[in-house]
C-alpha cells in the first residue's frame, strides 16, 4: 500500500495485546508494533494513546516500534479516564483529543488503528473517524496464521459509511447546536422556519463542497450568512484555504474580469504586472460572490468553465491557471428571471441552484427581533467598551413598534443595527429610555413614509401607483389597507416574498397556500400588476 503523502496512524495501547518482555515478545504478535513492520505500510507517525497507569507499557511498545520501523515517531498520549468501560467518559475523553489534534488531510494520510483497547474505545474511535471529527479512515489488524514467529499478520483498511450508528447521538447533538450557532452568529432564533432552514444548512455546509446560493433582501444577511458557512467549514476541516469575498455590482467590464480571473503583465493599459486573481487566491477555501446576479455574461460563462473543471484563464494569458475553491453565491434578484430576460445564464444558473436558501426579511422574523437586539447592544459593547440597557418600558415600547405592522425594515439587520446603534450612542448614563425610543419611533415613520396623517411621510404609494388622482376615488378603508400593501411591495424583491411578508398569519391556518397568488388578485381589484406596481415604486418621485 503506497502513499504520497506521509501516513499517521491513531491508535490505542493494548493492555494486553500489546504485551511482552524478554527475546520472547518477538514470537509474539503486538499488534501495535505488528502494523509498522509490514513493508507495504510505511508509517511516518504513530499516536498512541494509552491509559496512564500504564505508562511503562506504552514506552516500552515505543521503544520496539522504533526497533522494527525507524522511520515512524512514536508519540505517546495519557488517557486519565478513570473507568474504560464508562462509554461517555471515554467519548468525552477521545472526542477532546480529536477536537484539540492539528489535522491536516491535505499534507498527511490517517489511519485509526481499533484492533487495540477496549471494545468501548473502538466503538468510540468508530463513531468519531464516521462523523470526520478524525478526518481519516480505520485499519483493522489480525495475527499471522501459525501461533509462534515475527510475522506481523494481516491488515485492512476500511472506509467508513456507517451515519446509521447513533449510539452518541446526545454527543452528536451538542455539536451540531454548536454548529448551528456558528450559523446564526450565537444570537437565539425563535422563528420555526429560520430554525428550520439553518438546520439544513448546517447539514449542507458539513457534508456537500457543491455552490450555497443565498437569497434575500438587502441586509438580510447574506455575506454575514455566508462568513458563518466558512467558518462551520472550516471547523469541520472541509476547507483549508482563505474565505474571499467580492461584490459583484462593484465590479464590471475588464475590471470585473482581471478581480476575478486574474491577468497577465500588459494585457490591457495599466496592467505593470501580474494579477493571480480572486478565483486563484480562494484556492482550497470559500469564494464568496455577493450580488452574483450583476456578473456580465462574459464573467458567468468564465465563472461556470471554473466551477466544472476548476480551471480557467486569465485576462490577456494564452495558459490556463487552476483553482479548487467552494462557492457561495448570494444575490437579491429574481435569477429566474433574469434568465428569461436574458440577463443570467441558464446553465449557470442550474449549476449554482442544487442548494438554495432564501433569508427571510426581519419584517418576516419579528419574534426574532428581541434577540438580535440583544446582540446588537452587546456588539455596541464590544466595539466601544460601553455596556449600554435598556429600561424595560423602553424595550417594551419598541418591541412593539418593531414586531408590529409599522416595522417596515426595509433594509433589515442593517436597519436593526444602525437603529440600536443611534439609541446606544446617545443614551443618557449608559441606558436606553423611552423617550428616545419615542423619538427614534417618529424618525423611522418619516424614514419609512409611515408618518401618522398630517405628519411628514412622503408621498402616498397609492397615488403613485394609481394613475390621474384615482386613489381619490378609493373609500378611505380600502385607501389605507392598499397603502400598507404597496409598502411591503416596495422592499420585497418578489411578488412571493411579498405575499409571504403580507399573509405571513393566516397562511400559517392554512393547509395550501399560495401567497403570490392571493397578492395577484388583490392588487387586480385596483387593476394593478406586480411589474408595473414595482417600476411605478422604484421610479425616482419628483
């Protein structure tokens, strides 16, 4: 069995295979100094892990290994678990010296070696190489055939499939909530459907390297989602290289191209000398493409050529470069869409599509709301070395300002965080009051046109989606409820996400919904459509 790379083994200390004094060990079959003297099986380093009240053991078995294998350092490792057979001790025990090893599959092989220890100790060994806390695969050794003589047996590697073991499965479980508050950057999330969708995650970030696309709105947490990936990735060692993050809309034409893929010295005016690129320098780590819809179809159809055969070429290079990277995609657009209107590829658009996320507005998670300020208080900590509260009148009166139906946040979290920023910042000794919720209340009507009648809200919406001053003719009712409509309109990049943000109660009392469907028929009332409500919007008001 060759290896390129060096070969580490993990294994246990026989208390009793391992065993042996005099010339007479030597026609006897150790099964830890056995597995270094098979000349196809050439082992670098060997970590052995032994209990310490046998330590004279364990350095005597380094000491033969080192006679049969000079080329493999013997490592010893003391296991003070106290009882062998107390299976969550033992895990425990194993599960830290896993957490705290520097493993590096890219340079080194591993093998974990389970002839040796207890019965628990291999089953613990079993559960921790299936569920790639040791990154490697097991080896299995067997005694010679005759009784008597040096002959170091048989030996066999095997891969591991065995995710239906659940043994641990209490163990298992605090990780992956550890996991999942990487995902959520540690703030608690008490919506059933984000709680939902981050579990998936967690599951897709931990086991596929296929592209993550995530979906939102502006300031839904896309790039902070996409930091938490890399960082559950690279806690499970599924990536070793660099997270690389670019915003797509800052970035077009050659520009977009030399960002991306690199150039070589005077492929264009001001190319001095050569670029490696965004692609090459996200080598063995994550690439981050935020607003992924903005790429030319030059760049897409370079992004796709890169993404199925990991090479591409740089701008004005005649030779091919290569890069192994993991995507994530997130964008704010409809790319559905964008591929009927010819703006998006369609290939690259299924390319990236096997593993979609949609982050939900903070308009959609108001139960959330409570939490992240919370965090966005303590973040203010962090960054100034002021703690600041809140007075419990306070931070009833905003809750019930942010959950409720004027909490427009059209920007979300980026609104949330400047909000609480403003409040942290000029709260007087230290600690939020209502008057300045109050007064913060009143801004954002004004910012968000939510302005009580007679305030200084803006324009109506109704009057500029409806054409020559027929809101007017609307009864005040029906004036009202539509102008709540269009301002969820306004910030949603769907008509679906519109409907969910708009039906987001009932539908919940329903066992088929279809909330685009149900916001197409209301704004049919007034005859209005999505696409004309959208650019009557998004138009400049004069």
């Amino acid at each position: 069995m060759e290896h390129a790379k060096p070969l580490v083994v993990i294994g246990l200390l026989g208390t009793s295979l391992d065993r042996g004094t005099g010339v007479q060990r030597w026609e006897r079959w150790r099964p830890s100094v056995a597995l270094c003297q098979h000349d196809d099986l050439v082992v670098s380093r060997f970590e052995l892990v032994y209990p310490t009240a046998f330590r004279a053991l364990a350095a005597h078995v380094q000491d033969d290994i080192g006679h049969v294998s000079p080329e493999t350092v013997v490592r010893l490792h003391a296991d003070s678990t106290p009882d062998a057979w107390d299976f969550e001790s033992v895990y425990a025990s194993l599960h830290d010296f896993a957490r705290a090893y520097p493993f590096d599959p890219d340079r080194e092989d591993y093998l974990v070696h389970i002839t040796t220890g207890s019965h628990v100790a291999q089953i613990c060994l079993f559960l921790l190489t299936e569920s790639r806390h040791i990154p490697g695969r097991l080896v299995q050794t067997s005694p010679p055939r005759r009784s008597r003589g040096i002959a170091p047996g048989a030996y066999q590697v095997i891969d591991l499939d065995l995710s239906r073991y659940d043994r641990i499965a209490s163990r298992f479980a605090t990780d992956a909530l550890d996991e999942r508050a990487i995902l959520t950057s540690g703030i608690e999330t008490r919506n059933a459907a984000f709680q939902a969708m981050v579990a998936q995650l967690d599951r897709v970030a931990t086991r596929s390297d296929a592209p993550v696309l995530l979906l939102g709105p502006t300031g839904a947490g896309k790039s902070r989602m996409a930091r938490r990936i890399y960082d559950l990735k690279k806690a499970r060692r599924r990536v070793r290289g660099p997270l690389v993050e670019v915003n797509c809309a800052t970035i077009r034409g050659d520009a977009a191209m030399s960002a991306l893929f690199g150039h070589i010295r005077g492929a264009f005016t001001g190319a001095a000398h050569d670029r490696p690129g965004l692609l090459r320098t996200a080598d063995q780590g994550v690439l981050f493409l935020d607003e992924i819809g903005e790429l030319g179809r030059d760049e897409q159809a370079m992004l796709l050529r890169a993404l199925e055969e990991k090479r591409f070429l740089p701008l004005g290079g005649d030779r091919e470069v290569s890069s192994d990277f993991q995507l994530i995609a997130g964008t704010n657009r409809d790319l559905a869409q964008a591929v009927r209107d010819g703006r998006f590829r369609d290939d690259l658009l299924a390319r990236i599509n096997l593993w979609t996320f949609r982050l939900p507005g903070l308009a959609e998670r108001p139960e959330d709301i409570a939490p992240n300020l919370a965090y966005e208080l303590e973040q203010f900590r962090q960054r100034t070395g002021d703690a600041v509260t809140i007075s419990a009148e306070a931070r009833a009166l905003f809750l019930e300002f942010a959950e409720g139906p004027e909490g427009r946040w059209p920007g979300n979290f980026r609104d949330l965080a400047a909000v609480t920023t403003r409040l942290a910042t000029l709260a007087p000794g230290g600690r939020i009051t209502v008057g300045q919720v109050q007064a913060e209340m009143a801004a954002l009507r004004a910012l968000w046109g939510t302005a009580p009648a007679g305030g200084r809200g803006g324009p109506s919406l109704v009057d500029v989606v409806l054409p020559d001053g027929q809101g007017a003719d609307l009864d005040r009712f029906d004036r009202v409820q539509l102008e709540d409509v269009l301002s969820v309109c306004r910030t949603a990049p769907t008509l679906s996400a519109a409907g969910r943000a708009l039906f987001e109660r009932s539908r919940a009392r329903k066992q088929s919904v279809n909330d685009a469907d149900r916001l197409r028929k209301y704004l049919l009332r007034f005859g209005l459509e999505w696409a004309g409500v959208r650019a009557a919007l998004s138009a400049p008001q004069a």
